[in-house]
C-alpha cells in the first residue's frame, strides 16, 4: 500500500497533550507512517503567538521524544510572509512520491472555516482533509456554507484506499478539553499546568519564563 503522511498545522503556542492525542490517534486509525507537526510562524486568521518562534519549534520538539511517528517540521518558520497551508502542501508534493497519501488533520472548527483559506480548493487536490472530531459533538454539516457543504458532500469516506488526496474523512478521538488559551492564561496567573501538557514541555517553558508576562485575561 502507498504510503501515508499525516501534516498537523498549528501555532502549538504551547503544545499540549491534545495536540499529541489527536495526532496518535488519528495516526493509528489511518494507518498513518508519520504525522509531521508543523509550527505556524505567521497564522493568517489568528493573532500572533505569544512566544518567539524558536521557543514553540523547540517545545513542540521535546513534546515528541521518543515518538518516531510524530516528527517536527520548521518549513512554515523558515518561510517569509502568512503561513498558508496550501504552501506548505505544494512543497510536501514535491517532496515525497506521488502516490503518497497526504492526510491534513484538523479539527471540526477549522473545517468550517476551510473556505476561508487561501485557494482552499486546492487543498483537495494536494491531500486528504481529516476531520478529528469528539464523541458526543456531533458535526453538523448544516453549519457549513453552501460551496463548502457541496466538496463534503462529495468528497466524504471511510477511508482513502490507494488515493493520494482527494477525501474528506472523520476521525473520532478521545475527548480531551485543552486548549492553549485556558493554558497560558494560567500560567499568566502563576497556576498549574501540569498535565496539560508534557513534562519536558512544563519544564522548557518554566526554565525560559514563558508565558509570565502576558495579561492573564
């Protein structure tokens, strides 16, 4: 069988234990060789991260140790301008074979903004979307605008067999309720975070003083 790639885009500003989940677990259900974690430098619908580039590059690095399944790529970091997906998909075709399955994975709420994304139709023709979604939220398609709701409809499966890309697949993944906003804001106010997020992730961003400064909302 062709080989599968996972891509898992985000600003991991930090990354935490529901970053790792999503991507272990979507991993085993796709039969995924590897999942690349790909750091944000400039997001184009969010504010920018609160820490410096290199800090999220290394913690998201510490966060996969030991986990030869879960690799980090700093293409987005060491590319000038907004980090658009559909770039960073450009480059990964040429890159690797081309029966080479891309699987790009995101949560339920970003795919019902995906056609806000720059050239957004391009994305099915570059990878697979996955969609991680947890039991008991149900994704309601009537929520999607109308030419977005059109390429679901079409493009939806169980899985994507030999394709390269094409498919749109749902993942359900264990409900975890972490988010790097509530994380920061406690850290702001001097309070626990442990397990949230690794221990090696804990310990670089007590040793660097991370997140102190910021209004704790």
């Amino acid at each position: 069988m062709p080989g599968r790639l996972g891509i898992l885009g985000g600003t991991f500003d930090p990354v935490h234990h529901g970053h790792l989940r999503l991507a272990e677990e979507v991993s085993d259900q796709l039969g995924l060789d590897r999942v690349l974690l790909i750091p944000t430098a400039v997001p184009p619908h969010r504010a920018l991260p609160g820490v410096a580039a290199a800090d999220r590059l290394e913690m998201t690095r510490r966060a996969v140790e030991g986990n030869s399944r879960l690799q980090v790529d700093d293409r987005e970091l060491r590319r000038a301008g907004p980090s658009f997906t559909v770039d960073t998909l450009l480059e990964l075709r040429q890159e690797v074979p081309a029966s080479t399955a891309l699987c790009l994975l995101m949560g339920a709420d970003a795919f019902l903004l995906l056609n806000t994304w720059s050239r957004w139709r391009l994305l099915f023709e570059l990878a697979h979307v996955v969609i991680a979604r947890r039991p008991g939220a149900p994704f309601d398609t009537r929520h999607l605008p109308d030419e977005l709701a059109a390429e679901y409809q079409k493009r939806q499966k169980s899985d994507p067999g030999s394709e390269p890309a094409g498919a749109v697949l749902l993942c359900e993944i264990t409900p975890l309720d972490i988010a790097a906003t509530a994380i920061r804001r406690k850290l702001a106010r001097g309070e626990s975070v442990r397990y949230l997020l690794p221990g090696s992730v804990l310990d670089y961003i007590q040793d660097h003083n991370l997140y102190r400064d910021l209004d704790a909302g």
